[in-house]
C-alpha cells in the first residue's frame, strides 16, 4: 500500500466493520482531510463512498448508526479491494482481534465483505475479454482478505454454523449460476462449491497466473506450468505470474486447512467439504493440469542455479531503486534490499509441496468402496490402454489398502502413473532438494550455496508419493535415488534425535525407512561403497570406520538412533521396533560390514538379551527376535562376506549358551541380585570396599565396556585393525565400573530397562566367565515369579515367558558356534596364532554348507497402515505447515507470505508458545 493516506482510509474502513459509532467520527475526518488536502488526495476520495450530505441520515459507510453496512453500498466494499498493495498490507492492517471483533458484533459485516471478494473471484474468471490491470489488482487483493479471513471462521465453536450460513447454504447473487467449472456431476448452487472451483481456475488464467503465449482463446487454459510430467514444453511464467501463483496457491491451501480445527479423534469421521469439492468434482483435465503442475514445479526448482558463481542468493542493495523510495512514488518492489538473481521461487516451491502433499493424502485411510473401482476402471487416465489393467491391479501389500482409487482424484491420477521416465523425473527432482542442505554444507566458501529449508516437506512428500504409488516406490529404491533418500533421512534422525519438538519428523523418518527397507532394492544398494566425506558433519554423530559400504552407515546411524538418551528418550524408545525391523529387513541382502558395525550389533544383543530388559515390558522380546532373525538371514545367507560378524558371534558364545538355558526364576534373580547390588551403591555401603579396590575397578572399567557406549579410541584407531577385527566385542559392567559412569550413560542403560547385565558374561575366553555362572544361581530369598514387578509395572508369568522363549530363532545360530569354534582353536593352536586378523581371514574361507539346516524363506515385514497412523500424518504435517509460515524469511518472501494461521484456535494440534530468550 504506498501511500499513508490509503493505509489510514483501509485502517478507517476495518474499524468501521465492528465499530458502532465509526460512522460519525469518520464523516468528520473526512471533512477536515477534504479541506486540507483537496487534490492531492483525489485517487482516495474518487474511491470512497458519496458525499454523507446527500444521505444525512446515513452515516459515510453507508449504514445508520449501530447498524450493518448494506451490500448495495458498492464503494465501501470496494474499497477493500482496492487500496492494498501486498499480502502484507491485508495482514498488517486486518489483525486477529479486528476480525474476531466482526465477527462478535457485526457477523453480518464478515458474510459481506467474504461474499463481495468470492464474488470479484468469481466474477473474474466469467470475463471472456481481456481484463484490465485493475481488474488483476481487485482479483488479488480479493484472494487476501478471503487468506486472511478465513482461518477465523473456521476457527469458530459453533459447529461451523457462521461458514455453512456463508458457503454451503445461501448461493450468491453477484455471478450467475453458469461460473460453475467443469464437473463429472451437475453444478452445486453453493458460494463455497462455486468459490473452491474458481480458485483452481484463476491458477491457469491466462495473463495473470499462466503467460499469455499458451493458445486458445478462452482465458483459463489447463495449460500445465513447467515441462516435465505430462508436458514436454515449458511455459516460463515472469515474475508477477509466479507471485500471483503463490497467493492463489495459499488461497487454496487456506481453504483445505479446515482439517486444523477439527479434533484429531474426529478427524476421520468428519468431512472436509473443500477438500471434497476440490478432489471429485474438478473434472480429468484440470486435475491432470493442477497435478502435473505441482509435481513440475517442484521437481524442477534448483535451488543451486547459477553454481559457479557463489553467492548467488545473498542479498545486495540495489542502488536504482533510491530515486523511487526518496520520492514516495509508488513502486511494485520497494525494496531497498533485493536479490541479485531476484527469485521466489522457493515460496512458490514450498506452498506447492504444502498443496500437494495436502491433496494427495486426504481420504488417505479410505479403502476403494466396489462402486468406486467400478467408476475408476472407465475414467480416462495418465496410462496407456495396455498397461491400463495392470496399473489398476490390486496388491498384496497393506499399502494398497490405501491405493488410488478412493474418493480423491488426486489420489486415483497419481498412482495411475507409470512411466519410467516420469517416475525418474520425480525421483531426480525430489533427491536433488533433499541433498541441498548436504551439499550446502560441504562448500568450500562458508554459505556461498544456497541451502533450502525443504526437508520436512520433502519427506511428507515423499511419504505420500510411496504409499500412492506403488510403481514410484519400486523405482526410489533402486540406484542413485535410494542412497539420497537414506542419507536424507538418517541426516533427519541424527540431528532432531534430542530436539523433542521435532520428533514428528523423526518418526516419519524412521517410518519412511521401514517402508523402502521391504523393498529388495533397497538392500542391494547397502552394498555399494561409502565414503564418509560424502555425508559431511553427519559423521560427527556415529562412529568413524573404513573400507565400509552403506550397511555399516545405516546399521551405525540405527545403533546411535538407538542408545539417544535426554528429553526425546520416550519417543525413541517407541521407534526401537520399526528401527530394528529395518535392519532385519535389509540383512538377507547386506554382503559385508566392518568389525566396529559387527561389535555394536552384539552391543544390542548384550542389551536385548539382559533379564532386566526383557522382563521390563511386555513386548520388549520382539527387539530381541528381530536381532537374531538379522543374525541368522546373515549367517544362512552373506557367510561368506561377514567373517567380522560371525567372528563376534562365536566369541560371544558364552552369553548365547546362557540365553538358550534362560528360564523365568533365573532371570528374576538376576534382577532381584542387581537390584540389591544398585541400592547397596547407592547408600554408599561399598564406599570402602570402592576405595580399596580403586585400581582393580579402573582395570574392570577398561575391560569391560558397556554395551551402549564403547570407547571413541577405537574411531582413531587404523583401518586395518578395524577390518581384522581385533577389538573385542564389548561384554557388560562390573558393578565397581558402572559406578564410576557419567550419570547420562547409566540413564541410559536404566532408561532402556536394563538395570544391570550380568559381568564378564561376554567373549568365551572372558575371565569373568565363573562369575557369569555364579550369576544364574538363584538366590535363597529370589522373589517368586507371581510377586516380580519391573518398574514399569509389568508382571512377567510363566505363560507368557514361555511363549516367547520357546520361539528364539537359536538353533542357527547355536549350530554355527559348536561348529567354528572347534575350528578356530584348532586353527590357533596348530598355527601358534594368538591374531583376530588371521582368524578372520580363516573364517572367510570357511564354509558351512552341510552343516547348518537349509536357509529358512526370507520374511519382509511390512509396515501396517492403521486408522491411527493417518490421524498422526496429517496432524503432523499440517503441524509442519504451520510452523513453515511462522519462521523467519527474507524481506520478499515474509511481505509475499505472511503467516496465515497465527494466532487460531487450532484443535489439530496443541501450540504452546515459547517466550524469547
């Protein structure tokens, strides 16, 4: 808004919405601003309502006193499209309690000034002549106030009575009922129908969202925007299409955002009528249009550009526009700080993501009703008629439970994709982003590369292109893309994994992984080589190793994921069944892995395999299951490459012969043993014998490392004594050890519900082994089984131990030790050899062909989708959505995207605010 005197005339016109005395105050303002500044504000007057002197029972706003402004007063209500000059204008000027305040006390005021922009909207793409500049400044300023308002209607306790009143009960009288676009069924005589249609037309307006080069002779043309899916020519949109196409777009984001206030336990049973009007009743072409559009957009952005000229994207004063500033004239950018390669793309980008990832998972949990996959097998679609039917073909997946062909044209269109070449457009797109930040990072001028903030987006994105499309998924797990795609989203777990507010993203992350893990692609490419310059600082979060592949990066990330302690320690302890579950699903395909990966696996069985984990909770027996079924899909079927691996395992034979002899009463003892050993530390009764004995308990702390932390010595140490294997794998604390740990590391062992594990009871050749045995005798005054209570509150029974334990997948794994480890002292003593490396070397030449039992099917454990796990994704990502539009940005992107939902009553999600530091 240039001028102060436009800014104050808008200011005066809020006001008068809600203010029952207004219209005196204003007349006289008037009056005095006539006399002082007649012609200068002349452009103002010409806008404002007539003379009150001919009306003089009528106060300037077109109203008597107390009551609502009537609709026939034209140029009241056309003042408020007319006088902003930006988004930022409409949400400077209109604040929260204003509109609030309209609402209370004159609710009829917000139902005229809503109806008077969805009418210019609709109004606007009737015009089949070429519209004047006016006319796109009226258009767009209608778009804000309907971005403004909106949200605030929504927010309303009345059951959505003032937005049916609105929208979904009275038609309006502004447009003729022919404005109706392009629908399978007949019109519906609703603003709200009629408002969401002309809101996907104004995105494909021809000179004023698309260029006016696109043929044809009507206005809205479904010209898709960028080349890519669908379109082999790209329309190259200027600079004022692609801002009016990122207003439009929040505009209609605005209108699917009625999902944030609704509670999430009646989300699913409560319809979202925009969002059901915009995915079933557009028509085929501008779905295919809209879709096509947004999946070109943001697989085409790069944010990188023009890459030999670093610092491309930092900000510079532009000297040419001083003369327009000094003068007050008024100017489109009047920006003193502008881009060098000016660009708005990432907003466009990032709504785009927003709108799509939107679109695509409503009606996500429905599964296609018979009269929908009816209708759906002769709708006209992306696919070629000879793929047609194998396209449509259901699957044996939960996935396609969730598949196109539910009430969400989106939806249906997106999984009738199937070209390669399109699947490779996506994929190379989304990948590139999702590598930015990396890349970003690695400059070797700090910040010279621009780094986009698209992560979080990009994977709820991708989260919903794999669960539609199950052709899509197949191609993202295979080379390069699948790489990308895991690095992206260790780097997501890695680095929230202590931040409690982001531990959305780092569910979704884990959840994602499970997903491409069922995919056979996805361990094969674990074997390709890694080089850990290629992740940057994420190296900084796991242990260094050399001569690895990209297993020993995930089952490394997975481990650190794992033993996180801190804040976040709750919800990592939920996400342990899916993380365990990817490792199990990519083991029958992992070739090799280094001697530090091969010892932090047997780290986990140390903890998996303790009583006090096992009997903390009831289902904490899986993690276990799922850790021998990796160590038997290695054994049966990559020997050959894992000689680090089995190696661990026969040393760790000891710990293995006591797990398969484990009944209830041991295991209760054990704990009852420790738990008295912990409280004798705690009231300091061993304080002398800890002082006495200070340099045999320093010699057990460097014996015996704890199963969640090794030392970071062993990082530095060289490549070669890694491969061969020469650490010991890692045995459990003595009690004198565990009491000199750092008070994290011991949280973190009880926060996994381990209390202790039993010393020395580690490698075979331990000198703690009697010590171990002592362990499993059951004490006199053991606890009986029906009186044991883990902290947790679970009673572990006879039953249930029973249950579990007669189901441990041991006997692989029992066979193969009786069997090497024979072979391996033979070898030692024959040899005179007392070196790790040349035992190594001797198991990988060895073979167990004939002697272990035939390998057993390989089980992919699917991710289950779940009424439950919908809610979660949708409250998460709009949640992100939300938190997008309140984050600091550069001067163009805040003025062209102001925050929308700020300051709601959301009911998706509770917002707590954080006062600054």
């Amino acid at each position: 808004m240039g001028a102060a005197e436009s800014k104050l005339s808008f200011r005066k016109n809020v006001f008068a919405l809600y203010e029952q005395q207004a219209s005196r105050a204003m007349r006289a303002e008037r009056a005095d601003s006539a006399r002082t500044t007649r012609g200068r504000t002349r452009a103002v007057l010409d806008i404002l309502p007539p003379n009150p002197a001919r009306a003089p029972a009528v106060g300037m706003d077109g109203r008597t006193d107390g009551q609502a402004i009537p609709p026939e007063n034209h140029g009241f209500w056309d003042s408020f499209l007319q006088l902003p000059d930006s988004a930022e204008d409409v949400f400077n000027l209109v604040s929260p309690k204003d509109i609030r305040k309209i609402i209370q006390d004159r609710p009829e005021n917000i139902e005229t000034l809503i109806q008077k922009a969805a009418a210019r909207i609709l109004g606007f793409v009737q015009i089949s002549s070429t519209p004047a500049l006016d006319g796109f400044r009226d258009v767009l300023n209608a778009v804000r106030i309907l971005t403004r308002t909106l949200p605030f209607v929504f927010e309303l306790e009345d059951g959505g009575a003032l937005e049916t009143k609105i929208f979904w009960s009275n038609d309006i009288q502004d447009a003729s009922s022919s404005a109706a676009a392009e629908s399978a069924e007949a019109p519906i005589p609703t603003l709200g129908s009629r408002l969401a249609l002309a809101v996907v037309q104004l995105l494909f307006f021809k000179r004023f969202t698309i260029s006016e080069s696109v043929g044809g002779n009507e206005n809205v043309q479904y010209a898709i925007w960028q080349r890519g899916v669908g379109a082999n020519v790209a329309i190259a949109p200027s600079k004022d299409e692609s801002i009016r196409r990122t207003e439009v777009l929040r505009l209609l984001l605005t209108l699917l955002s009625r999902t944030l206030y609704v509670k999430p336990s009646s989300l699913i049973a409560t319809d979202n009528p925009w969002a059901r009007i915009i995915t079933t009743r557009l028509g085929k072409k501008p779905v295919l249009a809209l879709l096509c559009s947004l999946i070109n957009t943001i697989v085409s952005y790069d944010p990188i550009g023009w890459a030999a000229l670093p610092y491309n994207h930092a900000s510079f004063f532009a000297a040419n526009s001083m003369p327009s500033i000094i003068s007050g004239a008024a100017d489109s950018s009047p920006l003193a700080s502008q881009l060098l390669f000016g660009d708005i793309t990432e907003a466009l980008v990032t709504v785009c993501i927003q709108t799509l990832t939107v679109l695509l998972d409503y009606k996500s949990w429905e599964a296609p009703s018979s009269a929908r996959v009816r209708k759906a097998s002769t709708r006209p679609s992306l696919a070629d008629p000879a793929t047609q039917d194998q396209a449509e073909a259901a699957t044996d997946t939960p996935a396609s439970t969730t598949m196109s062909g539910t009430a969400n044209d989106f939806r249906y269109y997106m999984g009738k994709l199937h070209r390669p070449a399109d699947f490779s457009i996506i994929a190379s797109g989304i990948t590139r982003l999702l590598r930015n930040p990396l890349d970003a990072g690695k400059a070797y001028l700090p910040g010279s590369t621009k780094k986009v903030a698209l992560t979080s987006e990009l994977v709820a994105l991708l989260w919903t292109l794999i669960n539609t499309n199950e052709g899509f998924l197949r191609h993202v797990v295979e080379l390069p893309h699948v790489l990308v795609i895991i690095e992206a989203l260790l780097s997501v777990c890695l680095e929230v994994r202590r931040d409690p507010s982001r531990a959305g993203a780092l569910r979704l992350a884990c959840f994602t992984l499970h997903i491409l893990s069922q995919e056979r692609g996805f361990g094969i490419a674990l074997n390709e080589p890694f080089d850990m310059s290629s992740v940057g600082s994420l190296s900084k979060h796991f242990p260094i190793f050399s001569s690895g592949c990209w297993a020993d990066f995930l089952f490394l990330s997975i481990y650190v994921i794992l033993s996180t302690t801190g804040p976040t320690r709750p919800v990592i302890l939920t996400l342990q069944e899916p993380l365990m579950v990817v490792l199990t699903n990519a083991s029958p395909l992992v070739k090799s892995m280094t001697a530090t990966t091969a010892n932090k696996m047997i780290s986990l069985f140390d903890v998996f395999s303790s009583p006090a984990f096992l009997l903390s909770k009831e289902h904490n027996f899986r993690l276990l299951f799922y850790l021998l079924d990796m160590f038997n899909n290695i054994v049966q079927y990559q020997f050959a490459g894992n000689a680090q691996l089995i190696y661990s395992i026969v040393r760790h034979k000891e710990r293995i012969v006591q797990l398969s002899s484990l009944t209830l009463e041991k295991a209760i003892a054990e704990v009852e043993r420790m738990r008295t050993l912990d409280a004798q530390r705690r009231a300091g009764l061993s304080r002398a014998g800890s002082t006495a004995s200070a340099a045999p308990a320093e010699s057990a702390k460097d014996s015996a490392v704890p199963p969640w932390r090794e030392s970071r010595d062993k990082q530095s140490a060289p490549a070669e004594s890694e491969q061969a294997g020469d650490q010991p794998a890692p045995t459990a604390l003595s009690e004198k050890a565990r009491g000199k740990l750092p008070e994290r590391e011991s949280e973190s062992l009880r926060s996994s519900g381990v209390q202790s594990t039993t010393p020395g009871a580690g490698l075979v050749a331990s000198p703690d082994a009697k010590i171990a045995e002592a362990a499993d005798v059951a004490s006199p005054n053991a606890t009986a089984p029906a009186e044991f209570q883990s902290k947790s509150g679970f009673r572990p029974t006879e039953e249930w131990f029973n249950f579990w334990r007669s189901q441990l997948q041991l006997f692989v794994i029992l066979q193969l030790v009786d069997y090497l480890g024979p072979r391996i002292e033979q070898f030692c003593i024959e040899n005179g050899l007392n070196d790790d490396r040349r035992v190594v070397e001797f198991l990988s030449k060895e073979t167990v062909v004939g002697v272990l039992p035939q390998p057993h099917p390989i089980v992919m454990r699917r991710f289950t989708y779940t009424d439950s796990m919908h809610v979660w994704f949708t409250s998460y990502f709009w949640g992100t959505v939300y938190l997008k539009g309140t984050e600091a940005s550069d001067a163009e992107t805040a003025k062209l995207c102001p925050p929308i939902w700020l300051g709601t009553g959301i009911q998706l999600f509770q917002v707590r605010t954080t006062p600054a530091k």
